[in-house]
C-alpha cells in the first residue's frame, strides 16, 4: 500500500470519484459525537488563520488532522472518471464532502465568486465529461443515501419532507446553519467576505488526511478490519457484510442483486437500534447474528466474537455465498417475526413469558430454530411442545431460584440434539432432554421442589417485578380459560400485596404485643398468596386501608375497605375469588391457603411430564414449633449452607425473613430459640458476629445474614442480609 498525507484539494482537486461499495454500512455519524467536534475544529484553524500575521516570514498556521481513509483503486477504461472503493473512511469522506459542499452554499451566496469557485471544484466534477448524471459527484454514497446526497449536493433543491430525517440531509443543514452564523453574514458584507475566505483557506488546505491506496495484491478486508477507526464504532454486522460481499466480488457475483436481494432490508435504522441483552444494550442486527450463529453454529458465541466466529464459519466451510445471503436474509425475518408474535399465541407467549420477563437472552437461537421451520417440517404440535417444555424448565428453575449460569450451554445441547433428531421430533427431543438432566445447574423441578419453594419464600423480596408480574398475569390467563378462549390479562398492572406491607397501621390488632408474630407476619406477606394484580391508579388508593368498609369507617377513615376497591374496580378473576371467599376478613391462614391453591395453578400452567429420571430435590421437613408452621431446606447451593445444633432455630428463622433487615430485641431472640442466651451474648457485642466463630455467629452467618448493630444496653441487635443472598442472578449473553 502507499501513504501520502493530502488536504481535500489534493483529494478533490480532480476528476475523481470515491465510491462507497453498497455493501457498506450506510452513514451513521451524527451531531454529538462528529458533525460538532468537526466544525469545532474547522473553526478553531479558521480564526488561526484570521488572527495570524501576513507577510514574509511570518509562522504558518498548523493543520488539524482529521483521520485516514483507504482507498482501492477500480480498473476504469481509459476516457472514463477515475474510481476508487472507499475500504475504510466513507464516514469521514462523506462528512468532509458535505462540510465542503455547505460552504460552498454560503460561500456562493455571500462570500467572493472566486472562493465560491474554489470549493465548486472540490465537490463536482465537470458534468461534460460524466457518463451518468451522478458522476458529477466526487464521493458518491452507499444507496440507502443516495437520493438525500443528490438533493443537499444541488444548491437549487429544497430536501423533501421524506429525506429531511436523513442524517445526510440533517449534516448539511447543520453545517450551513453553523458556516452563516460564524460568518455573521447578516453584519458587515465585507467582513463576512473575509471569514468565509478564511474558511475556503482553511478547508482547502489546513484540513489534513492520511490517504492509503492499495495496491495489487493488498487483502483489502483484512486492512478493513484492523484498522483503528475514530469515528463510529463498527458493528460486528458491518464486519460480516464487508467480509460476504468482498467475497462475492471475488468470484464475479453480481454485488449489487445480492445486496438489493438479501441484505438492503437489513440496513434500516429499525436493525441498528439498540435493544436489551441481559444487562447491556446493543444493536438488534448484532443480536441477531449472535442466535443466528449460536444456532447454526451450534456452540455458544460471545458477543464480542461476533464477527471473528462468523468469519472462521465462512473460510472454513466455505458456504456459497448466494446460499449464505438467502439463509441470513430469511432467518432474518423470523427474528424480525419475534418481537411481534400474537400474544394469543404459544409462540408468543414464550416469547414474553422466557425473553422479555425471564430476561432470558440466552434461549432466543432456541426460538430462532423452532420458529424457521414450517409446519411441514415441524408440525404445530412439536413446535408448541418444543416451547411449552423449555418455558417450563426455565419458570419453575426461577420460581425454586435455581441457577441461571448454565442456560446457555443447555440452550446449545438442545439445538444440537434438536438437529441430529430433526425438526420433525422437537418436542419430543426438548421434552426428553430436559427431563433428563441431573446436575444442579439443570435440573427441572418437580412439583415437591416446587411446593417447597413456593410455599413460605418471600417471593416478592426474591422475584424481580416483571418476573413475578408474568406469574401472576398466567395465573389469570389460566383461570379465564383455555389458550384463545377468553382475552389476554392486560400487561400494564401492578402487584399489589392484599395484607398490605403497612399492615401495621391497620391489620395488627391480633398480634399486639407479639413481636415474634409481628415479624412472622412481615414474611408471610411478602408469600405467593398475598399477591395479586390491580392498575398503577387503584394500587395507590388501596393503600394500606382495612380489609372492608366496616372496619374503615370505625378507624375513622371513611370509604371503602380494601375488598371494596378490589370487587368494584377491578375485573380480574384473582380478585373475584379473593373478594368472593374472603367477605370479613383476610388472615394468615387465609394467604397459606390461597399459597397452596396457587402452586397447584402453577404446576398445571409449567407442568413437568413424567419421563426420564425423577428428579425430586433433597427436601428436609422440619416442624418450626416457633413459627408454628412446616418448613423446608432445599438444596443447600441456593439456600446457603445447613447448619445444625442449637441455634438451628434461629438460622431457619432469619433464612424465612421476607426483609432485608430486621430489628430485634434479645427477648425476641429468646422466644425465637425456645431458650435463653448464652451470657456472653449479652456481655460481649462480638459474640454476635461470624468472625469470632461463636456457635450463635456462624448460625447468623451461615443464614446469609450479619449483626450490624449490637446494643448491650437496650439488650437489641440489627440483622442484614448479606448482599447477594436475595437476588436472582440473571445470565447474560
């Protein structure tokens, strides 16, 4: 390759045409991030260039330096414009045609014929010598910019409304407005004269660019993807498209049909935006071809190898690239089908229900696969159970708080037996799979592990928002009858706790003076059956209010009780069985009874089919004298470590805690264990603590809890929960 470093008349000065392959990306820079910094700095050589002294002598003014493009030049006929491919730069080269272009305009209008002359020649070519009218243009754009490059690069043309938000359209017009308003045009005449012959200096001149020309033999893609770029970054797609469509040269392909064909769809705006991927955002193309290769590649794919995965596939197997396109570019419309999938649907409740509530990235190259088939190749009803048994796996796996960390390496065994069976057999395949798996990472509840974990968890505290709302919202479609009968429960509800959190102000009087049953009920609110559905408006208004109106009224408070707000305002059937059953009051054994009644809808909603080996968790029932009540230690991973010995009572009681932290009394504690504390718990604040290997520090430790606050003297001690101990932990792709 040769380097030479050029100002635009250097580049410009000639007939010449710097052509952007259509298979590049289309221009994407933008006022924050470019257009401003690069009038910034055009401005600031320009003032140099007005404040520096004339004569003989004098210092020159520096250049400013604005990047480097790579340049391959065409074989063109002799009497023919020459061409060059525009391999790195197009975004700078387009700017930097339109930035001149724009001040040409102003220039033309206000400056001096000569300086407006001076830029004519650097942004059109002699039309007598063009073979086609838009050979007059010196850079000439991918085809999406095409039409908007034509109108701003004619003074004579007003940009239509439909290319008005075009970023080339927007460009020019940003650099005119700066240009007229620096030059304060509207002032004197000749000092507006002589800043826009300043600029003419400046931008032909005092703008400098490193110009790489290839030569024979040169791997133009392979300059293309280690060049560091300044300006926007790639996207792993733009990558991909240069590499395919570099290849597709290489082998006489016509280009431009299989770009029109195949890819033109693809490089909307729709397909940049960036869109949620566990916790980052990125460009929907970008996560696309990420399932699409994980899919058929069928082995997980970082987001970061994106393109390099992409392109080891492509040398190495060497797909016809016409085959390759077609495969991408239909695949490309069932990705695009996914996020608009009925809501009536199996498909589209999986879609909501695993990508969008479970936050699951991880199984979209799952959808991806069962959804490119046909109902020839794979009938409605493998398909539908293909879905129905991964959804299951993954809602009971987050309702026990069973790990996430293995989804995706689960997700790449299922397509790979998937595609050894066939799509013929999904169902069945996914079905047996997942009923097969052993290990913790991957196991799918039963409905014993399940109970376990339903029955006293704080599922409020343990459940992100939307997950839980997606629980309650299923058991509504459930009791509205079968899928397609009855219409969806609407998606834009709250969750609502039918005790209130509050229940203090108004619920308490059964439990005065009872701290121990006071701190109970904290975690009994925060259970399954306590939680119900209402709109964003009424949530606020049911407050924590009394359970009627009778109860209200002799508080003093007036209006309805909370059952009333629940029968007259709101039309889902949780609410309708809760104010159906539950006419006087709403207690604790009420919610454990509702509890129950609601695991059994879920277990029928995710069920799990019984084939392959039984996979009951180990499950440890233990009568809670002080609770009065039956718990369970699962699996020791999710829970935190077992501990035995006599604060045992008190390790299970912190580990039921709803809150986040509790304030107790050591009279609490004591009512807690069934027994006094040890003296030295009372004369020594570190006894307390994990630390100091005390039986009663490593009970609170091993509960995924510490003290935080040891008064000896008010005889009371804080406990916070450790942090992590209470949260979900998503994967992420």
């Amino acid at each position: 390759m040769q380097a030479q470093t050029l100002a635009p008349a250097g580049i410009f000065g000639y007939h010449i045409r710097y052509v952007v392959p259509l298979f590049q990306r289309p221009y994407v820079w933008n006022l924050e991030d470019q257009w401003h910094p690069l009038w910034e700095d055009v401005r600031t050589v320009t003032e140099r260039l007005l404040d520096a002294p004339a004569g003989y002598g004098a210092a020159p003014v520096p250049p400013h330096f604005l990047g480097a493009i790579v340049l391959d030049q065409q074989f063109i006929p002799a009497g023919f414009i020459a061409v060059r491919h525009i391999v790195d730069g197009q975004q700078r080269l387009t700017t930097l045609q339109i930035l001149l272009d724009a001040a040409q305009y102003v220039v033309e209008q206000h400056g001096a014929p000569m300086d407006a002359q001076a830029l004519r020649v650097l942004v059109l070519n002699d039309p007598q010598i063009a073979q086609h009218p838009d050979e007059v243009f010196k850079v000439w754009p991918t085809d999406r910019d095409q039409a908007a490059f034509r109108v701003v690069m004619d003074n004579d043309s007003t940009v239509p409304p439909a290319l008005q938000s075009s970023r080339i359209a927007q460009a020019h017009a940003f650099f005119v407005e700066q240009i007229t308003d620096w030059a304060e045009v509207t002032g004197d005449p000749d000092k507006a004269t002589a800043r826009l012959n300043a600029l003419v200096r400046a931008l032909r001149e005092h703008l400098k660019v490193v110009v790489i020309d290839l030569e024979a033999g040169d791997n133009a893609q392979v300059i293309f993807e280690t060049l560091n770029h300044r300006g926007s970054p790639l996207l792993a797609a733009d990558l991909v498209k240069n590499l395919v469509f570099q290849i597709a040269q290489a082998q006489d392909a016509d280009v431009e049909k299989l770009y029109r064909d195949h890819w033109a769809p693809l490089d909307n705006d729709y397909w940049r935006q960036p869109v949620a991927q566990g916790r980052l955002f990125r460009p929907r193309i970008d996560v696309f071809l990420n399932y699409w290769l994980t899919m058929k590649l069928r082995h997980e794919v970082q987001a970061d190898r994106v393109f390099s995965d992409f392109r080891d596939f492509v040398l190495t197997t060497h797909p016809p690239i016409l085959d390759l396109l077609a495969e991408l570019a239909s695949d490309a419309k069932v990705y695009e089908q996914m996020e608009t999938l009925p809501a009536s649907t199996i498909e589209g409740i999986f879609y909501y229900r695993v990508i969008k509530a479970l936050d699951s990235a991880a199984v979209g190259p799952f959808l991806l696969w069962v959804l490119r088939w046909d109902e020839t190749a794979m009938p409605a009803a493998q398909r539908d159970k293909a879905l129905r048994a991964l959804e299951s796996w993954m809602v009971r796996r987050a309702l026990c708080r069973a790990t996430a960390k293995d989804v995706n390496r689960m997700v790449v065994d299922l397509l790979r037996a998937m595609d050894e069976a066939g799509p013929a057999a999904a169902g069945d395949t996914v079905e047996r799979l997942l009923a097969d798996q052993q290990a913790d990472s991957r196991y799918w509840p039963d409905a014993a592990t399940l109970r376990v974990a339903l029955r006293e968890q704080p599922i409020y505290k343990n459940l992100s928002r939307p997950r839980l709302r997606m629980v309650l919202e299923a058991i509504e479609d459930s009791l509205r009858g079968p899928l397609g009968e009855g219409q969806s429960c609407p998606r834009n509800l709250t969750v609502e706790h039918v005790m209130p959190q509050g229940w203090r102000d108004h619920w308490g009087a059964d439990v005065a003076g009872e701290p121990v049953a006071a701190l109970r009920r904290d975690g009994c609110v925060q259970v399954l059956g306590n939680l119900t559905l209402v709109t964003g408006k009424l949530n606020p208004t049911m407050s924590n209010r009394p359970w009627t109106a009778q109860e209200a009224a002799a508080r003093g408070l007036g209006g309805d009780g909370k059952r009333d707000y629940l029968l007259h305002h709101s039309q889902l059937k949780l609410n309708a069985e809760i104010v159906a059953e539950h006419q006087d009051a709403w207690t604790e054994d009420d919610i454990r009874t509702r509890t129950d009644s609601l695991i059994g809808r879920v277990e029928a909603i995710w069920p799990r089919p019984d084939i392959g080996v039984q996979q009951t968790r180990p499950v440890t029932l233990t009568r809670d004298r002080t609770a009065d009540r039956t718990d369970a230690a699962t699996d020791e991973s999710d829970e935190g470590p077992s501990h035995t010995g006599k604060y045992q009572r008190l390790w299970r009681w912190l580990q039921d805690q709803g809150r986040d932290e509790v304030n107790l009394t050591f009279a609490d504690i004591e009512q807690v264990l069934g027994m006094p504390l040890p003296q030295s718990a009372r004369r020594h604040p570190t006894h307390w603590y994990g630390y100091a290997g005390t039986a009663l520090g490593r009970a609170i430790r091993d509960a995924g809890w510490h003290a935080s606050q040891v008064n000896l003297t008010d005889e009371t001690v804080t406990f916070v929960r450790d942090e992590g101990q209470g949260a979900h932990e998503d994967e992420s792709r």
